[in-house]
C-alpha cells in the first residue's frame, strides 16, 4: 500500500480507500454496549440492520445484494488492493465446497480389511499383556 501511495494508518482510511463504504451500509451494524459498566465499555453489540438488503427479499434470495457475482461486486466497488495471490489463497480457504461424506467419515473402508500378519501380531500380543489377562480374570470372578 506505502508503494502505491494509499494511506491506510486507521479505520477512517480505510473506509476512504473503499469508496466510502461507511459502517451503516452493510447487513450489521455494530453498537456499543448497553451496560453502563465500565468494563464492559470496550465490548460491542452486532445488531441486525433492517435497512440492508432489497425489500421482499431473505437472505440467500437472487438480487438481495447489491452485487450477486464476485465480477458485479468488482464493476460496482472496483477490484481489491490487495495482492492476487492472497486473494486466491483465503478464497481458497473460505469459499469451498462442502465435502463428501465420505471423506469427513470415520468409517472409513480401510479401517475394516484385514490388518495383516503384522496387525494379527500386534493383537495377539495386546490379548496376551498382563492388563488383558488381569481383566479377564476380574471377568471370571465377578
């Protein structure tokens, strides 16, 4: 930002830089807390605004914004400053696809084959520890 000569030093130039977008355009509004504590003075409240959005439409409804394509949003409010290869990345972590079911499952089909010779040694082992032998015993007497 220094290189391209844009001050960005507080709030107030940040908004500027953003074409004025001023805090009450957006669909919160952020207001100060209601207690009259003072330690909870730096806290602040995110309220609904009812003015935000075309009227007759929700959330998630075609037209409601402003702009409805990343490319409406860049004609009306000018591309971003910051660099492209940022925007790819966070994009890339924010906006994705919800995953399969089957990638997030934990029955995955790999934990049900067979394990192996060196899986049925391992389990012949744990069956064999003193822990397993002292539960079974304990099993045994009760």
């Amino acid at each position: 930002l220094r290189t391209k000569g844009i001050p960005m030093e507080n709030l107030r130039d940040w908004h500027s830089v953003h074409r004025g977008g001023g805090r009450d355009l957006g669909p919160v509004r952020l207001q100060p807390h209601p207690s009259t504590q003072l330690a909870n003075a730096h806290k602040w409240i995110e309220r609904r605004h009812s003015g935000f959005g075309e009227t007759g439409l929700s959330v998630g409804d075609r037209g409601w914004l402003q702009a409805d394509s990343l490319d409406e949003w860049f004609l009306q409010f000018g591309r971003n400053i910051a660099m492209d290869t940022d925007v790819q990345r966070y994009a890339h972590a924010l906006v994705r696809h919800k995953p399969h079911w089957t990638t997030t499952s934990n029955f995955h089909p790999s934990r049900w084959e067979r394990a192996g010779k060196l899986g049925e040694q391992k389990v012949d082992r744990l069956q064999a520890s003193l822990a397993c032998r002292t539960a079974a015993r304990r099993r045994a007497q009760s």
